[in-house]
C-alpha cells in the first residue's frame, strides 16, 4: 500500500528555512569579537548543527519536530544551543529530521522525529531536546545517521544499530525495526557512513563492508538486492582508509589517494565519465594523491525533484514479501 503524504512545510516555508540555514551559517562565521569557534557542521535536509570549539552542539533551521533541540518547535534562523549540550560534546550529527551527538564521556544522545525508533530510547516519542540512547552510555566513538535509524561504532570496533530496518540497514540479519540498538556482529571496524537506506563501515584490514537497501547496486558486491547482514564490498583493488554513503550510491577514499564510487548513476553521481550504475567500484575520473582530513559531515538530503528522491511517504520491504510503509512515513 502506498501512502501520499504531504511534504514538509510549504515552498515558502522551505525558502525561508534554507535562508535561515545560510543565515546561521554567517552569524557563526562572522569575525566578530564574541565570534564561536567551530570544529565541525552537519548538515541535514532542513537543518544544520555545529560542533564548537568548546565542545557545545548547537543546531539551527526547520524545528517542527524539535531537531534543533533547543526544547521547542520553533524554527530557528540562527544557532541555538542544545539543551543540556552546553558542554562535553565530542561530535554532533544531523539528519533529515533528527539529530545526535556523541558526547566526550562515549556517550550519545538523539532528539527529533522518533516515528520508527530512531532516537534509540525505546520510545516513538518525538523529542525536542537530547534523550539518552539506551545501552549507549559510554564506549562511542561515532554516530552515524540514515533516514531514520542510526547506528554507533564502540571503541572495540563493533557496531550497534536502531531505528527503521526496513531494507535491513540495521545489519541484524532481518528487516524488523528496533528502537533501541542492537548488536551488528560486526568486529574490527574502524569507521561507518550510513545513507538513505544503507550503511556501510572500513575494516581494520582496509576492507568495506555494506548492508542495507540494494536495488542499485550500492552495497557493491556485484548485485542490486538488499543485504540484511554486512556483505563484503567486491573489487575494491585495494585497501580503504574511508567511506561515504550517500543516497543509493557509495564512496570510498583508498589509500593509494584515488576515489572509488558504486551504486546508481543516474545524475553522474558515480564520477566515471557515465550516467551507468554500477555494482562494484568504479573509480572517479581525474583524481589522485587525494589523503583523509578531519570530516565536514554532511548527510545524504537530495533534491524533491525526481520520483526516487521523494519526500512522501516511504516504503519497502518487509520480511512478508509485501510492500509497505514505513511506520513512522512523513513528510
């Protein structure tokens, strides 16, 4: 069954909304005496967040669901801090409608839309300022947020995973959703990028691992299925020392300082000179003695322009074999 649901806000809440996000921007950037220092920005579909130099998280834009944090549902044209947030932050994440931090202590906090789970509270409360992610009070070293689920990386290398599992992006081997995190299995992970609908992480041996919605090929084993546990990425001809999922495609940063892309194609997202998806790597033209730098996060919000990258409701499959939506479906 599909369902039509409106998008978010009106075409001229969504000028004002991306104005306020540059606007924000500006104010944090301005060389003025009581300027803030920034380390880090996230930006999501309709807002942004900032990691300070202080270790504060502040967030501004689109609020209807509280993924500013600030304890309202006000938009905000210009940063705020995060309430309870006003120190110890080591890293912060936004998303299309829901925010997270890491915090110094390893732990991680979420808040904003919560309709499939993925705050990892065990609620479907949505939240306008952080609430604890259960089970993940210490021990994390990083967050990493898709459409609606999330997943942290612990400093043993394993991954724990919530939210929405609709296309198995949780990596547990099933498509049922859980709102609190749920071990992986995976060990001797060093870093993860989650997508729209998929999630991928780097081995300690500089391998890649993808699972998730697959219908393009982005897990990038050589197949377009979705992949309900961590699959091997194939043909990487080499070793990894980063990964970016994107919206259905995939990127990876290789030690030899090229740049290698799978998945759809559709737009040239793949960088190869084609418009032709591909379901292994690909390498990006015209690039070289490329090397890892400290991040400028940004998450996979795409245009509403084009049927795949919709805002209505989401569907996918589900272990029955039916189409469905998702449970927490807006926009």
């Amino acid at each position: 069954m599909h369902l039509t649901i409106p998008r978010i806000g009106s075409h001229m809440t969504r000028i004002v909304t991306a104005i306020g996000l540059v606007a924000g921007a500006l104010v944090i950037a301005a060389p003025a005496a009581q300027a803030v220092k920034v380390s880090s920005v996230s930006a999501g579909a309709v807002h942004a967040c900032v990691r300070t130099t202080a270790g504060v998280a502040k967030c501004w834009g689109f609020n209807a669901v509280g993924m500013v944090g600030d304890g309202t549902k006000i938009d905000r044209l210009q940063p705020r801090t995060v309430r309870g947030l006003k120190a110890g932050v080591q890293d912060v994440q936004a998303v299309w409608d829901h925010s997270c931090a890491v915090t110094n202590a390893g732990g991680v906090k979420c808040w904003g839309h919560n309709g499939d789970g993925e705050l990892g509270d065990g609620s479907l409360i949505k939240r306008v300022t952080p609430v604890d992610v259960q089970g993940l009070n210490s021990g994390v070293q990083q967050v990493t947020l898709g459409f609606d689920s999330g997943c942290a990386l612990k400093n043993t290398g394993a991954v724990w995973c919530w939210g929405y599992n609709g296309n198995g992006q949780l990596g547990t081997g099933d498509r049922h959703p859980t709102r609190v995190p749920t071990d992986t299995g995976l060990s001797g992970i060093t870093q993860i990028s989650a997508g729209w609908d998929h999630t991928c992480g780097v081995t300690n041996g500089g391998g890649v691992k993808c699972w998730g919605q697959g219908k393009h090929g982005e897990i990038g084993d050589g197949a377009k299925s979705d992949r309900l546990s961590p699959t091997d990425v194939t043909g990487l001809g080499g070793t990894v020392d980063e990964i970016s999922a994107g919206f259905d495609h995939t990127c990876a940063l290789m030690t030899a300082g090229t740049v290698k892309c799978w998945g759809n194609n559709t737009t040239g997202e793949l960088g190869d000179g084609t418009t032709t998806d591909s379901t292994h790597p690909v390498a990006v033209s015209g690039l070289s003695g490329l090397h890892r730098s400290p991040p400028v996060s940004t998450t996979p919000a795409r245009s509403p322009t084009r049927e795949r990258r919709s805002a209505g409701a989401r569907t996918s499959l589900v272990s029955s074999g039916t189409e469905q939506p998702r449970a927490g479906a807006r926009r």
